[in-house]
C-alpha cells in the first residue's frame, strides 16, 4: 500500500489504529514524531511531514512521541509481504543482523554490495540500513530498560549498542529521557529471569483460531498449550529461549526467558513472525472477503492469521514427516526425533525441555534413524545436509522463489512441501496449495471443483493473499 501525503493526512485526522506501523508523522512545531493514531490534538497540515520508518525520523531530528509511543506500535506489513530486496533487508534488519554481522553480512545475505544495499534502502525508506538498525536498539534498548532489572550498562550492550556513551546518547535522543529516568517510570519488577513484553497487532485478531492451530501441531518437549498460552523453544545467536505467549486479547502478552539477554530483539521478531502480528488484516478480510465462495468464511473468522515458524530447520522436517500422514501423526514422529536427538535447556519452561534437533545433527544420522520409509529418511538427511552448509538457508530474509526452487530440487521434496516452507519459514503471504487433502475437502464442502486444475485456476483471484485463503480452508474444517 502506497500513501501520499494527503493520504496521510487523512488517516491523522481519523486516528485510525489501522495505519499504525505504516507510516509516522512527524511535527515540526513540536519537533516530535508519532504514530497515525495518536490521540493527541491533530496538527496543522503544513506543520507535518511523514516518514515510513521511525528511523527516517530520528534522522530529521525527531523524537519518539511520550503519549502513543510509536515505537510500540505494530510492524509495517509491507516489510513482511515483499518479496524483493528491500523488503528481505527489513526483515533481516529487525531480526538482528546488522548488529551480529554488520552492514556487511546484510549485504551478503542479498548478494548485493553494501553501496547498493544502502542505495535501495534510502530510495525506498529514506534511512541505510545502519540507520534503520540504530532505531531497532533503540527500541529494543526500551524493552530492556522497562521490563527487566538489569543495570543500564548491561543494558546497553545487550540492545547491541557498542559504548555506554552512544547508548545514552541514542535513548536521550529518540525518547527525550534517559535511561535512568526511564526505568523510573516503569520501576520493573524482578521476574524469575523472564522478560514481559507486550506485543501489539491491528484488529481485528483471531486469537482462538491461531492457538488451535498451533495446539493442533504442538510438538511435545519443544512446544505447549497451557489455556490460552503457546510456549516453545527458540535457537537463537547466543544461545537458546522459551517464549510463552498469550493470545486471548487483542494485545499479546510475551514472556522470554533467554539463556543470552542480548537475543531478545531476534526472540520478540520471530515471535511476531509466528504470531503473523504485522498484517494487515482489514485489507486481506476486504480481498477475500469480497469472493462469493470465501466470503462466509471470512466472515465467521475475521483477522484470521497465517502462522509463521522461527525455525527453518525444524519446519522443514516436519513438512517431510507430514507428506503422506495426518496432523497428528507428523507431530508424532517428530516428538520422537526430539526426544532421541533434541538438545535440552539449561532451564526448563513448563513443559517445553528442549530445542528441535539442528540441521548439522540431523544431517549425521542414519536413515534408519527415523520412523518413515529408509528413502525419504535419506531424503531428509540430504536436506538438512543443505541447510547445515548454507546452501539452503529458510529464514525470513531469504529469496522465495529461488528457495522453493532449490528445495524442488531435492530428491523427495516436491510442490506440496516447499510451498508449505515458504508460507511459515519464510513468511510468504501469497502461497497456495492445490493438492493439499484438506483443501479438496473444504472446497468439496464448499460446492467447487476439486480437481487440481479447477483449484489452481480459482486460487488466481486470491491473489496476493493466497495463503490467508488457505488457512480458512483449513480453518472451515
């Protein structure tokens, strides 16, 4: 979605939560920039300007607003449906990398230099990417200051900040406090470890869909579902973390426990990821809504997401293990991988005890390792023997199409498969599957064709969002 400025204009004057994370307005009376939906009084229209990115913002000299905190507010769902350059930086970017391996690993990442990674960056957002990771520590910098005890200075470079100095320079810059003062007005609480934080998304949101979704998969030891919270294990740079989400209310309440606290910026991405948190679910229920043959189900299950998954290696497996059994069957077998070959946590959250086995460890197993017929085990063998050396790798920043295509081209793994890495690994908002039963049985429900052919051909005017069409499919049944 491309706004200009009136266009911005008009969603400040009608407040509308819906635009939170697409834009910020920035004030030049005031010298402050806020989200779309601010509460405070409307500005005159020459006194504002507009950035796509918190980040441009900063750079012009503004800071954060006290009263709607736009670095809370959701991500822009843009980032996470483009396919292209840009949209793969914004993804890499949020997760962390640029701290980890700096412009340079970004650069490589996308297989561009860093002139021209910074180049499509400034064209498109108007901030390079050490701007843009600059804002990410910033904010991640907040979480730390607000919800955990730990000193300021630990802090600092636990947000990813190379010197005290540039720390406090930042936080005074971007929210007109410091971080003493900050934490003074929070006065967090000590919590066994973990760290709360309050994960925002646009409404409406349907939590109750995603948790039975989710519960449907869990597998034992590295997932569970307690209620209304989804726990799992997460591999992380610097070591491994639970995270326990909430998804009874509009407002998703995380709790992290990390072994490493500096992870957390990656740990709160990828949580968002698998939540899918950033969409926009008004403009998906308006495209699908507006098809005679979804539109019952769209309207009995109104901002119905489309989970991601935070790990490539792990989604990738069990894709394999599901081929040619049922839900409960594949989450069966994968229990077992981990329970023989799952590497513990040093702290136990509930019932969550391990993380899902890596690629590497896998990739050294024997093909009589595995419940399932010896040549698809050696299928996936090869495949993660792939993954460990980099020549697949299934994260968010990854290109799709050339991943699907180097997944396809492994022995065993078809259409079915590597378009279901896509739609969850690596966050694709536009993939269908035609042969899938499931689909056949709630188009046959439906009173539509169910050949292969018939199937394809009426997904087309789904298009774009294709796998939010899928999973009400699923959902219907």
């Amino acid at each position: 979605m491309l706004f200009d400025d009136d266009h911005c204009y008009r969603a400040i004057q009608s407040r509308d939560s819906r635009f939170d994370g697409w834009f910020v307005t920035a004030v030049r009376t005031t010298g402050i920039y806020c989200r779309p939906s601010c509460p405070a009084i409307t500005p005159k229209r020459p006194n504002v300007e507009f950035f796509r990115a918190a980040a441009t913002a900063q750079a012009h000299g503004y800071r954060a607003c006290k009263r709607c905190r736009p670095d809370a507010s959701p991500g822009s769902p843009e980032w996470n449906s483009r396919a292209d350059v840009v949209g793969r930086a914004m993804r890499l970017i949020a997760d962390g990398l640029v701290d980890r391996e700096g412009v340079g690993g970004l650069a490589d990442r996308l297989g561009y230099s860093e002139r021209q990674v910074h180049r499509l960056l400034v064209g498109e957002v108007g901030s390079g990417p050490l701007a843009l990771a600059r804002a990410q520590r910033a904010q991640t910098a907040r979480i730390l200051i607000e919800t955990t005890t730990l000193p300021i200075t630990d802090v600092a470079f636990a947000a990813g900040f190379q010197s005290v100095r540039q720390f406090n320079d930042t936080v005074r810059e971007v929210f007109a406090s410091s971080p003493t003062a900050l934490r003074a007005a929070k006065s967090p609480v000590a919590g066994g470890g973990q760290l709360t934080v309050r994960l925002a998304c646009r409404e409406p949101f349907a939590g109750e869909q995603l948790l039975a979704f989710l519960s449907a998969r869990a597998v034992p030891g590295v997932e569970h579902v307690d209620g209304s919270t989804y726990r799992r294990s997460l591999r992380l740079a610097h070591g491994y973390g639970v995270v326990s989400v909430d998804l009874a209310g509009p407002i998703v309440s995380c709790a992290l426990t990390l072994d490493d606290v500096s992870d957390v910026q990656a740990a709160v991405q990828r949580t968002r990821r698998l939540l899918d948190l950033d969409c926009d679910p008004a403009m998906i229920c308006d495209h699908l809504g507006g098809d005679p043959l979804l539109a019952p189900l769209v309207g009995q299950r109104p901002g119905l997401r489309a989970p991601g998954h935070p790990d490539g290696t792990e989604l990738l497996v069990r894709a394999v293990l599901g081929q040619q059994v049922s839900v409960a069957g594949a989450r069966t077998l994968a229990a077992r991988i981990v329970a023989a070959h799952g590497e513990p946590l040093a702290e136990s959250v509930g019932a969550v005890t391990h993380a899902f086995p890596s690629a590497a460890t896998l990739a050294g197993l024997s093909p009589h390792d595995f419940a399932m017929p010896r040549a698809r085990g050696a299928a996936l063998i090869e495949a993660c023997a792939y993954v460990a050396d980099g020549r697949v790798v299934l994260d968010a920043g990854s290109d799709r199409l050339d991943t699907m295509a180097a997944l396809q081209s492994l022995k065993g793994i078809g259409p079915w498969t590597a378009g279901y890495v896509a739609m969850r690994a690596l966050g694709d908002p536009d993939v269908f599957l035609p042969t899938d039963l499931g689909v056949r049985h709630a188009l046959a429900a439906l009173g539509a064709d169910t050949s292969e052919k018939a199937v394809t051909g009426l997904a087309e005017r789904w298009r774009p969002w294709r796998s939010y069409a899928l999973h009400h499919l699923w959902a219907s049944l």
